[in-house]
C-alpha cells in the first residue's frame, strides 16, 4: 500500500490553474525529487499535501485513509512534516529548544510543570546521533552552519516521527561541504522508513539521493519515472519543455 | 537504537559545552552594568564621601524600586520585540484611581485587585492591538499613553488626591514600611525579579516570549499561540505598572495626575540597558533590575557631586549608547 497517494488534484487561483490532474503515488522510505521551473506548481502541490490551502478537486490518500487538510496542523497530525526553505528556527534560542519548540517536555513538581531541559537535551542528542550529525542540543542555532541548521530542522520532523518529510530546497543555500552533509541527513531519514519528497532545482541532489524523480510543468505532471532510468538531460529537457513528457 | 560506528565520538561533542561559565559571565551584559555601577561608586564615594553612606544607600535601594518594577514587567514585552511606551501614563491612571477608589471607602484589597485589573486592562487593549490588528506595538502604545494620560485628568478633574480614608493607612504603611530591615517595595522587587526569571527560564511561557522575539513566524509554524501570548505579555506590564502604583502612591501619600509622566522612558532605559534587545528574543529580570540600580546611582550620584542636575540626562542617554553599542559588541564577537 503506498503512502501517499493524489488522485487528479488540482487547484484554481482565480482563472490561473496552478496545478492540473495530477496523480502520483509515494511508498513508504521512498525519496522522491520533485522539479519544474519557477512557477511550475511545485509549491502550490506541495502546500496541498501540507495543508496549507485545500485542493480546488481532486482526491488525496495518506497511509490508508483519505484525508481533507484544512490547516497545517491537521497534516501534521496525521504525520506530514514540512521543512521550510527558510527552515522556521529561532536563531537565539538553542538547538535542543528549537527541536522541542511547541512540543516542549514538562516536568511536574506538585502543582507546578516546568520545562525539563535535561530531558529535552538529551532526546535532542538522540536524535542528532540518529542523523549523524555533529550538533550539539546546547549551542545556539544562530551559530550553526547551515548543515547543522538542517539537522535541527530534520531532527524536528523526527520527534514527531512524521511518516512523510516534505523538503522545500533544502540544499539551496548552503556549502558544497554542508550540501553532502544534507543528502546523508534526508539518506538517514530514508533508512528510518521515513518518506522524503525533495524540491529542489539542484540536479546532483536530486540525481543523489532520489529513487523517483517527477516534473511538474505549468501544474501539469509531465513526468514520474525512476532515476535509475533518466538522466539530467532529459529531465532538464522535460522542465523546459524541449521534451513534452516521459 | 542503530549506533553507528563514531556515535561514541559523537557523544563527546554533544556534551561539550560551547563555553565556561566564567565566560558565559564575561559576555553578559548584567556582568558589564554590575562592574560599571561599582565603579561608578567607588568614584562618587571618593569625590563626595556622603554617597557611601548607609542612609545614602537606603534612600538608593528605596528611589530605583519602582523603576525596576516596571522595568521586570517591560522586559517580556521587549522580548517579544514589543515595546509600550505607555507605562507611565498607566502608572499615572492607576496612582489616581487608587487614590480615588481609597477614598470611596473601598477595602484595601478590593482596591489593590481593582488597581491591577485596570493595569492589566491597559496592556491587553495595547497587546490586542498589536497582535490582533498588527499595529506596530510604538505606535498603539503611543496613542494608549496620550490617552490614558488624558483620562487620568478627566477622572481626577486635575485634583490632587491625598485624603485615602480608612483604606488610607493600611496603603501608607505599605508603601513606607519594611520588612525585616528591608522596604516592603525592594522586597516586591525581589520577589517579582525571580519569579519573571523562572517564568522566563522554566516555563513554556517563557520559551514562546523568547522564540516570538528570535523568530515569529518560525513560532507561529510550530503551532505557538502567538498573539495569545503577546497579549499576556502587555497585560502583565499593565499588572506590575499598577503594582508599582500602588507602591509609589503609598510611598509619597498623594497622587497627582503628573505621576509617572516620562517614567516610560526610565523604565525602557533600564531594561535595555540590562541586556534586553529591542529586536526581540534576549533579556532577564535581573538585567532590568541592575540597568534600574545604574540609572538612580547616575541620579543619585550627580546630585550629591554637585553636578547640575541638568546633566543627568547626558549621563544616563550615554548609558543607553554605550549598552548598544556593548549589545553590537557581544552579538558580532559571539
């Protein structure tokens, strides 16, 4: 049974169709690249399956059951997890903070429940050795490469033990050190069953770590096909139009 | 779990922490003000021995009381990156309306509980503006102190109020009494002090005013009631405000409707001088209080040098300066 499944989604903004009939299935522990141009729909379809905004038609399955996201919080229930671009982290407050934040542990004495910073410590270097990853729970995250900024927000999506990672250029602004750094993190994501759907427009990201590879094309789905079996010519032919689709 | 073959490596750096506590002391601003207010003592001391004295000092602890009252209830607001310039305007409506509801022959608890409540009032007018309409937190709280100013002549018709009735004595030994050798009002201080800093440190509270003023959005994303918690903030300055009106008030025995006028800019003074940042996401209680301490020995210390008292406000705006610039400082060396 796959894990996510879209069924001829689309959504209207206005008389622009941002994305048309698209279906596509994700198994569970599959990365998938999703690419297209600037505008292509990508993070219209992408703020669907994340609940941001409800498809104009279209039907959606995750893990079984067929599921209407009215809000973020109801995708993240149900084990979507979204790591921004921008990667929604508190620069001043510590990594271990930013892991828990709005799911903080409590600690109660009597009447009274506080913040249990051990706890959350050490759960934050569980989670940071899981990914292998050398972040330390007590640093400031304003001091953070952007490698391990990406650790905090993965480990994030790992606390919630989110059956499915969306991730929005993760590898977009970073070092060619860190990028490497980054694609262990989303591989360590897959051997833990998680499924990633990657955005990216970095070709040798994608071709890296990604089994499928879909193309999105003025919200069109132009192409899902294996990897193994494309190359980056032809998918940058597809993104551009020079091949209608595959 | 699945251990990889350096997890052990990996556990050493996990347990590294960043720097010292010695450091960690070095980098704080309150260490900075702390060492600055004692040489500014020992400089005073030795220019005009009188400051040293114990009556000195006493009359010290007592005037920058109520400053840092406002000053720990300032701090959460600045954190969030809010600010209200509108405190002394309430301190003002409250100091009267005390005086007032006194004299109505109210009980004193009554009028203590009513006296927060409309201080609480103020805040969460000022913070659901804010939050709620996403009016800058300067402008509303601007418009809030002309307001609450006006409102303050309009309920006293610009009469002073000193006959408090029965209430009257209970609120006068209050506000010139003490403790254990201690003035009831540094002991509000104190206790206020440490719990802002628990609630700051130890509780969920705290940690959503801190993430709030490092990164808004990224709070909202992770499901934190923001514009909840920002009122809170607005409404707990407006609480303490009427806390330390009641304290001034029975203090001085008389309320006048000029009370707490530029009081505001005292108390952000202070708070930023601690270490808070008006951007948002740093500050404690305790920096509030010490930045509170700098600014009456500066007043304090002018006086009895025999400086003109005109320079006072050179002194302490240099102060403010030289804590942004030790803020710059610290934030680009780190």
């Amino acid at each position: 049974m796959s894990l996510l499944e879209l069924k001829n989604i689309s959504r209207q903004f206005g008389a622009i169709h941002a994305v048309e009939d698209v279906s596509f299935q994700i198994e569970p522990g599959e990365i998938v690249g999703l690419m297209g141009d600037n505008g292509a729909g990508k993070s219209t379809l992408v703020k669907m399956i994340a609940g941001n905004f409800p498809a104009s038609s279209g039907r959606m399955v995750f893990d079984g059951n067929e599921v209407q996201f009215n809000q973020p919080s109801d995708a993240r229930r149900a084990g979507i997890e979204i790591v921004y671009q921008d990667l929604a982290l508190c620069d001043n407050l510590s990594a271990a903070a930013n892991v828990f934040l709005g799911r903080e542990i409590m600690r109660s004495v009597g009447p009274f429940k506080f913040l249990d910073h051990r706890k959350m410590r050490e759960r934050a270097a569980e989670l940071f050795r899981e990914l292998q990853s050398e972040t330390r729970p007590r640093d400031v995250v304003k001091r953070m490469s952007g490698g391990q900024r990406q650790a905090v927000a993965i480990a994030r999506t790992r606390l919630a033990d989110a059956k499915l990672v969306l991730m929005d250029e993760p590898t977009a602004a970073i070092s060619v050190r860190q990028v490497a750094e980054v694609l262990a993190l989303i591989k360590r994501l897959k051997e833990r069953g998680v499924a990633v759907i990657l955005i990216s427009h970095r070709m040798p990201d994608v071709f890296g770590v990604c089994e499928r590879i879909m193309v999105l094309r003025r919200g069109h789905l132009v192409a899902n096909k294996l990897a193994s079996t494309s190359s980056p010519e032809e998918i940058t032919a597809l993104i551009v139009g020079a091949k209608a689709a595959a | 779990m699945n251990k990889s073959p350096d997890a052990s490596n990996l556990d050493s750096v996990f347990n590294l922490s960043e720097r010292s506590k010695l450091g960690e002391m070095l980098r704080s601003q309150e260490f900075w003000i702390v060492v600055a207010v004692l040489i500014i003592g020992a400089v005073v001391g030795m220019i005009a021995p009188r400051f040293l004295t114990s009556a000195n000092m006493a009359n010290i602890l007592q005037n920058f009381c109520f400053t840092a009252l406002m000053a720990i209830g300032m701090t959460p607001v600045i954190m969030t990156g809010g600010i209200d310039i509108s405190v002394g305007s309430t301190l003002g409506l409250t100091g009267v309306l005390l005086g007032l509801f006194c004299a109505s022959g109210y009980p004193f608890a009554v009028v203590v509980l009513f006296v927060l409540l409309v201080g609480a009032f103020v805040g969460i007018v000022n913070g659901a503006l804010v939050s709620y309409l996403k009016l800058p937190p300067f402008i509303v709280t601007l418009g809030m102190m002309s307001l609450v100013r006006s409102q303050t002549l309009v309920v006293t018709n610009n009469q002073v109020v000193y006959d408090f009735g029965k209430a009257g004595d209970t609120l006068l030994a209050l506000g010139s009494g003490s403790f254990l050798g201690v003035p009831n009002v540094l002991w509000a201080v104190i206790v206020s002090a440490v719990v802002m800093q628990w609630l700051l440190s130890m509780t969920k509270w705290g940690r959503y005013v801190r993430a709030i003023g490092g990164n808004e959005n990224a709070a909202r994303l992770s499901g934190i009631p923001v514009d909840r918690v920002k009122v809170s903030t607005y409404a707990l300055l407006g609480a303490m405000t009427g806390m330390t009106a009641i304290f001034l008030v029975g203090w001085m025995g008389a309320a006048t409707n000029a009370l707490g006028q530029g009081q505001e800019l005292q108390v952000i003074a202070a708070t930023v001088i601690g270490g808070a940042n008006l951007l948002g996401g740093f500050g404690t209680s305790f920096g509030a209080v010490i930045g509170s301490v700098l600014i009456e020995v500066i007043r304090n210390a002018l006086l009895l040098a025999g400086v003109n008292p005109f320079w006072q406000g050179t002194f302490v705006g240099l102060f403010i300066l030289f804590a942004v610039l030790l803020e710059r400082f610290r934030s680009t060396r780190a």
